[in-house]
C-alpha cells in the first residue's frame, strides 16, 4: 500500500470506471476561443493561463492540458491521446521545475517552450509550486507580454498598457503582505506540503516543517524524529496555524489534522489548482485573508 494518496476517492472512482469501461485516460483540453485570437498558447495548469489571458487579453487564445479537480501535476502522466487533443499552439507554458516536468516531451516543431522555473531561476531541490511567488509570477507576465509583443507586434502596445495593470494589482498584493509582516512577523506556523510556501514565506510568519513537507511531496518518507517534533508542536499549541493542501494525505497527516483538531489549531486549505472563477491574484488575496482569521482566532 502506497504511504501517499494523492487522489481524492471520487477521482479514483473516476478513473476505475473509466478503466472498466475501457476507456483510455485522457484528461479533456478546455478550450477557450477568442473573438479576435491571434496567438494561441497551451498551458499544463489553469493558473498559468489565467496570468497569460489577463496579459494577452482578447487577442490571445489559450487551452488548459489539467483542468479536472484532483488532479496532481506532480505524479500526472500524460497519455498519447492527449498530446493528439492538443492541436497546433503558438506557445507552451509550463511551470517546470519538475513539478510538470512530464510536458516537457510535447514536441511540436514550432512551438515556442516558455518555462517558468528557467525565467524565475529556480534551482534544483527548491519548492516547485512557483505560481505562489509573486515575483516569479510578476517574472512570467513581463516575459509573456514580451513574447505576445514578438508574436503579434500590431498589439505590443496592448499586451504593455495589460502588463501595466497587472503589476498594479501586485502592488495591491504587496500591501497585504506588508500588513502581514507588520502583525505576525515570527509567529510560527506548519503546513502539511509545500504548496503554498512560497506566498508564506512573504508574510513573515514561520514555516516550522519545511523539511518535512518537502519530504511529503517529494515521496521520500517523512522521518520519525520530524514528525514527533511536529506533533509535539501542534501538541503544546505552539504553531498559530497549521496549512493543509487537500489534495494531499498521509496517515502523519491524518493524525496531525486529529491533533489539531483537538487542540483547537486553525486550519488553512491551501489547494494547487486556481478556484473556478478566481483570478491568480483574487485567489493569493483569498490566502491571506483565510490565514488573517485563522490567525485571529487563535490568538
Ligand atoms: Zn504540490
């Protein structure tokens, strides 16, 4: 029995049926035309496209590859099927990093590749989920409106004034975690995988298990003295908070959800795909402003 389940019962039934059936897994590309598409672009996750579609507006057409809930970039493998889904796109945006490293085999001659772990300089070993990281997010727009501008350069001035607003709506971000730092600077905090960590790590607040939660991503078993400490810290209500990513479970974590529970821990759901209806920067707002009550709460 594998130690990480990773998918939610009702994906799992999905999947069964769709075996029994003998249906071949194929994950359905969304499709979104534009009235005036010029340049198209296909992205692994939703959020990425939801940062290209605010740069490149009306003129730019996009395709998400994993838009089904529950679904797991980091252990996803494509099937042949959904390469032939995919028809021919201007550009490719993943988040690499070897969080969706997998897409990195989509080869179309003309498609230009644009990774975010190589415009944000990730390094090996570090967190993989970028769209966490405002300035890797901020790094990614300003590339994509340059790459638009080479693509359609009638438009450059519209993908600009587009970049313009968004580094706005950063700023407004920027104020939040200002606020953060000013009133829970060093306050500690644990998290049950690393998702999330990268926003977290603006808001001043101490992520006690980074290790840890590495470890749980990563599959490698968590180790013994690590998880005691953290029990022990949840035990003693010495975290403020303890963030969790649903898609996520372990027995550890199961335990330390019980723990908390029962101590009284707030918790904070921190997910890895965008909420339908949410832009990227609606959706890190929505974060921080669950993480404030939490907060609170205990307090
Ligand atoms: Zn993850």
């Amino acid at each position: 029995m594998r130690l990480f389940q990773r998918m939610d019962g009702r994906v799992l039934t999905g999947i069964l049926v769709a075996l029994s059936l003998g249906i071949s897994l194929c994950v359905p590309v969304r499709k979104v035309q534009a009235a005036a598409s010029r340049v198209s672009l296909l992205c692994v996750e939703t959020v990425w496209c939801d940062v290209a579609r605010q740069i490149g507006g009306e003129h730019l057409e996009t395709q998400v590859l994993l838009t089904a809930p529950g679904l797991d970039p980091h252990h996803f493998q494509p099937s042949p099927s959904l390469w032939r889904s995919v028809g021919q796109v201007d550009g490719f945006l993943v988040n690499g990093a070897t969080y969706d490293d997998w897409a990195l085999s989509f080869n179309q001659g003309k498609t230009d590749f644009l990774n975010a772990a190589v415009i944000g300089h990730w390094r090996t070993g570090e967190d993989p989920h970028l769209f966490f990281d405002p300035a890797i997010v901020k790094a990614v727009a300003v590339k994509l409106a340059d790459w638009l501008g080479e693509k359609a350069p009638q438009d450059r001035n519209f993908y600009q004034n587009n970049l313009a607003r968004f580094e706005n709506s950063l700023n407004e971000l920027d104020k939040k975690l200002i606020l953060f730092r000013q009133r829970y600077q060093g306050l500690p905090i644990a998290i049950t995988e690393p998702a999330g960590e990268r926003l977290l790590s603006r808001t001043g607040l101490e992520l006690i298990d980074k290790h840890w939660a590495l470890s749980v991503m990563n599959q490698t078993g968590v180790s013994a003295r690590e998880t005691a400490s953290l029990e022990q810290s949840v035990e003693k209500r010495q975290i403020h908070a303890l963030i969790v990513n649903p898609l996520v479970k372990s027995t550890q974590i199961n335990r330390l959800l019980d723990l908390a529970a029962q101590k009284q821990i707030p918790l904070v759901m921190i997910q890895e795909s965008l909420p339908s209806g949410l832009k990227w920067q609606d959706w890190m707002s929505q974060i921080l402003d669950q993480l404030f009550s939490a907060l609170d709460q205990k307090r």
